[in-house]
C-alpha cells in the first residue's frame, strides 16, 4: 500500500519535471533570460507574473520552467556516466570475485573520499565552472554507489544454479554477464539510477547556488537562490520557489526509487 | 593477537587510500591545463614574464618532483606558499579548522540525537498514524537541500523574527554566548538535512532487528518491546548506523562548504570557494586535501569502531 502510493507521488513529481522542462523548450509565459527594468520586483499572485518577478524584472515561473531543462541534463548525464562506468566494474567485481572484488571494493572505498561537491569544486579549479564539469563530476561521485551495489547484485546472481549450468556449458564469462546477471541485477541498478538522479539534482543545486555550474544567463534554480539572497530583507519570496522546486524534483525521484525497492523487495514487505 | 592484525590491516588500507587520494588531489590541481602565471599576468601577458613567474613558482620543474616537496610539506604540516598572496597557506587555514569543525560537529551530534529519537519512533510506531507522519517528514527532510533550509531559517528567524543573527562568526575562545548565537541557524540548517538521512537508516535498522529471532525469543518469555530492544537490539542497529554515520560526515562536511557560504562564515569552505575563483590552486589543492584526509579519517575510525562494536570481525574469517 505504502509501496503504491510512493510509487503514485513520486511518479507524479518526476512526470512534472519532465513535462515543464519539455514545455519549457517551445513555451515560456515570459522571456526567461530578457532583463526589464520596469518590471522590478513584482510580487507573486498580483498582475500578470503567477510567482512575480525577481531583480531584473525577469519572470520568475519562466525561470523556474526553463531551469528544470539543467536539472534533467544533469541528472541523465549525471546518472549516464555512473551507470556505464559502475555497472560494468560491479559486475566484473561480482563475477571474478576474489582479489579483482577485493581491489574494486577498495577502490570505491578511496574513491567514496571524494564527494560530488569537492569533485565538483576540484574540476571547477581546473578546468573552470560549467555545466559539463558538474555533470562530469557528480557523475564520477556517483560510481561507486553504483559499483557496489552492482558488485553485490551480480554476487547473489552468480550463486544461482543457472548460472552454474551455463558455466558448466562452457559459456563465457562475458556471456553470462550480458545474458543472466545484467537482466537480474537491472531492478536494482534501476533503484539506485532514481535515487542517484535526485542526489545529482541537490548538487547540482549546490553548485550552482555556488556558482560552479551553469553561468549566467542560463537560469538554474540554485542561481535563482543566491539571486534571491540579496532580497532577503525586501523580497523574501523570491526564496521559496526555486528551493520548492529542487525539493519536489528531489522528493520525486527518492520516492519513486523507494517505491520500486519496496516493490522488488519482498523481506521488507513481509516486515511491514 | 588477531585485534592487533585486523587494526594493522586496516591501518594499511588507510595509508594506501590517503597515498591515493593525494596523487589524484594533486595531479587535478597541476597536471590539468590553466595556468596559474598565465592566470595572474592575465591574457595579455608577454610570454617571458609568464615564463619567469613559473619558474618563480617552481612549476618549470618536472611533476614528481613537486608532489614529492608538496607530500615532503603536507607530512611537516607545510601546505606550501600562496600563489596570490604569497603567504604561507597553513597559518592562514589554521583558525578557519575551528569554524569548519565545531559547524560539523554540533551538526553530527545534533542529528544523531534527532535521528535516533525519530528513527526508533517511526520503526516502533510503523503500523500507526504517527509514525508514519514521521517517516514521510524525513522523506522531505531528505528533499530539502542544505543551504535551501538556511536561507528560510535567515528569513524566519533572522529577518522576521529577529531572534538570530543572518550570518557571521564570533570565535568561541571571545564569546562563548555569542558564538552560540551566531552557530544556531547553521547547525540547523545542517542538521535537518542530516537528521533525516540518519533517521531513514535508523529506522529501517530498527525494523530489520525487530523481525529478528532474539527479541522475537525475548518477547515470548515475557520481556516488553522496549526494553527488548534496547538490551538486544542496539548492537546490531549500531553496527549499521555507524556505517552510514560515517559516510555521512563525508556529506556534512561538504554541507559545511555551502552552509558557510549562506552565512558568511570564515570556514575552510569559504576560503576554498574564494581560492577557486582566484585559481589559487595550491590553495585549493591544500584545503581539499585536508577535506580528503577528514573523510578517509572518519572511515578509518568507522572500520575499527565496527571491531569494537562486533566481536565477530575480530576473527581472521570474520567477514561484515
């Protein structure tokens, strides 16, 4: 029951971010990005701007609709990179087992000691803020989540009797890598994809409320934040909506990750 | 004799990991492209005073050999020289530790109080209104972005109400009151973010031991749930959630970057977003360095923590 509805809610945030960063391409009330300095500071629910608009007089639900674009990029390249460089190290770890998963574990224990943020903040140094170094970033953070619970997965998989058979077949590794293990371990690499997305969608936030991502003009709801601090004694409004924003993108992606665990997981079930 | 072992193991995998980590903490900072002399001359510079401004700097000069005089410092506690300011950057970082830590450690114990007051409520109370109010509540907790919760504290408890301060330090060594005043609405800000990670772990952890045989024993031969719980299942809910205390001190502190970014405290954080903008990198690869060696401390300390708390990793088959 609990499952369903977390499923139903998260599915709803997650289905509005998608549809207002899709939207957003072809359709803004206003012009997200174009400054006008006679509509300074409108408030919100009077007139013709829905949110009111911020310091430059620029829309402010245009903002947000268009800064769901960033948020979505992020996240699918974010999750992208962790999936392709996770999955596969897991598995190999899962499947050879031994000094190859002791050396993986050991690994993603050092690589843990970077989080996302400094990552973000290390390449940010380097390499210069930008969209791309955050995407890069966060996604790299985000691998050895993946690597474990890969790892993990791929483990309980190869203990199976099938798997038994088709190495006593004389069935590659490879093979049975593609053919048994990824099927299985798919539901839970799918959790943990959802799960990665929403924390992809908080750093990114983060960075680029520090602006180490996305550089103006293009709007982002962690810029939109730090704009809004300086308004804080004035206007501060301007402050709920992006947070609101990135905490229903987050909150939708956790819970729509929680309800297909709970789904897939029976022992839990069973507790409940 | 096999305790001696298993915390000699561990120590090893510590050395090698902090070994690790500084080659790739110093290769992003020195080997990747953007110059520091072309960087402070600007664009314009001529080739030659750029040229003499690296060799000043000693970035001429073959990689190892740099690693080996930055690593030679790090173990002397020399972080080397500033390249803007030319100062030495360990003094200039020293009472900046004080900041970082205290916002980082009144945060842990915070949450970690929050979360086991929380946590055991809703496991106990899972089948009930209440407690299932409580688990939803750390699910947005979980939403909520860190430095998002600051900015609406600055605006209800700073602005509005007047009661806190909307940003700056006192040092605690001046005024032990004032900087109490001034630490509420960052600890905060942390803490409920914090908190309701911790709680979802305690939570489940609780929930997991309450299914278990022993207190299902315990509770056949008369024992109530709570005191049940509590002589038997707190070791075993230990052991999980000193695993997710420590991964989560990783994300404190890099929640104390931001967090001190809201408020305006002089943290290791903001000098390190201040040195990035500048590209300062010796700066930068110090003080990230620094954050590193916490977190791989943090999990050293975890890893001998789960010896104390499970006896059965203390034996040489002993797996977790």
């Amino acid at each position: 029951m609990k499952a369903r509805l977390s499923l139903a809610i998260g599915l709803i945030l997650v289905g509005l971010v998608l549809v207002t960063a899709l939207v957003s391409l072809v359709w803004t009330p206003y012009d997200p990005i174009r400054v006008d300095s006679a509509q300074v500071l409108q408030p919100p629910l009077h007139g013709p701007h829905l949110l009111g608009t911020d310091g430059f007089g620029i829309d402010v639900l245009s903002r947000i609709m268009v800064s769901a674009q960033i948020c979505v990029q992020v996240g699918i390249i974010a999750v992208g990179i962790a999936l392709v460089i996770g999955v596969p190290l897991g598995v190999f770890a899962g499947q050879v087992g031994g000094w190859g998963s002791e050396l993986v574990m050991r690994v993603t224990d050092i690589w843990y000691a970077f989080p996302a943020l400094l990552l973000a903040i290390l390449f940010a140094a380097a390499f210069g803020s930008s969209t791309g170094t955050a995407m890069v970033a966060i996604g790299l953070a985000s691998v050895p989540a993946f690597a474990r619970i890969a790892r993990a997965a791929t483990l309980q998989v190869m203990s199976q009797d099938y798997v038994l058979a088709a190495r006593a077949c004389g069935t590659r590794p490879a093979a049975i890598a593609v053919r048994h293990v990824l099927p299985n371990i798919a539901p839970l690499v799918g959790v943990q994809a959802s799960v990665s997305f929403g924390i992809a969608i908080l750093a990114e936030a983060a960075l680029s409320y520090l602006g180490l991502s996305a550089q103006p003009p293009t709007p982002t709801w962690g810029r939109m934040l730090a704009d809004a601090q300086t308004y804080l004694f004035s206007n501060p409004v301007l402050a709920l909506w992006p947070g609101l924003a990135v905490a229903a993108a987050v909150l939708g992606f956790n819970l729509l990750g929680d309800g297909l665990r709970d789904l897939l997981d029976p022992r839990l079930k069973e507790v409940r | 004799m096999t305790v001696v072992v298993a915390v000699a193991k561990r120590a090893a995998i510590f050395v090698v990991s902090l070994w690790v980590a500084s080659v790739l903490v110093f290769l992003a900072c020195s080997a990747l492209p953007g110059d520091v002399a072309q960087v402070i001359l600007g664009i314009g510079a001529d080739p030659a005073s750029v040229d003499r401004l690296r060799t000043e700097f000693g970035l001429d000069r073959p990689l190892i050999i740099r690693y080996g005089e930055w690593v030679g410092g790090l173990l002397t506690g020399d972080l080397g020289d500033s390249y803007l300011t030319r100062r030495p950057i360990g003094p200039d970082l020293a009472p900046r530790i004080g900041v970082t830590v205290s916002l980082v450690v009144c945060s842990m114990i915070l949450a970690m109080v929050m979360a086991l007051l929380f946590g055991m409520h809703a496991a106990l109370r899972r089948r009930h209104l209440d407690g299932f109010l409580t688990s939803a509540g750390s699910q947005i907790g979980l939403a909520v972005p860190a430095f998002w919760a600051g900015i609406l504290l600055v605006v209800v408890f700073a602005v509005g109400l007047r009661w806190f301060p909307a940003g700056g330090h006192v040092p605690l060594s001046r005024d032990p009151l004032g900087w109490a005043h001034h630490m509420v609405l960052p600890v905060v800000s942390l803490t409920i973010v914090q908190s309701a990670v911790l709680t979802r772990y305690v939570r489940s952890a609780f929930i997991e031991v309450l299914a278990d045989d022993h207190i299902r024993t315990a509770r056949a031969i008369g024992w109530r749930q709570f005191p049940a719980l509590m002589r038997h299942g707190l070791r075993n809910v230990a052991v999980q959630v000193v695993t997710v205390l420590g991964l989560q001190l990783a994300s404190l502190l890099v929640g104390a970057i931001v967090i001190e970014q809201v408020f305006a405290l002089q943290g290791l954080g903001t000098r390190l977003l201040d040195a990035v903008a500048q590209r300062d990198l010796l700066v930068v690869q110090g003080i990230v360095m620094l954050l590193v060696l916490a977190v791989l401390v943090i999990n050293f300390l975890v890893d001998l923590a789960y010896l104390a708390i499970d006896p059965r990793l203390r034996t040489p088959g002993g797996t977790r």
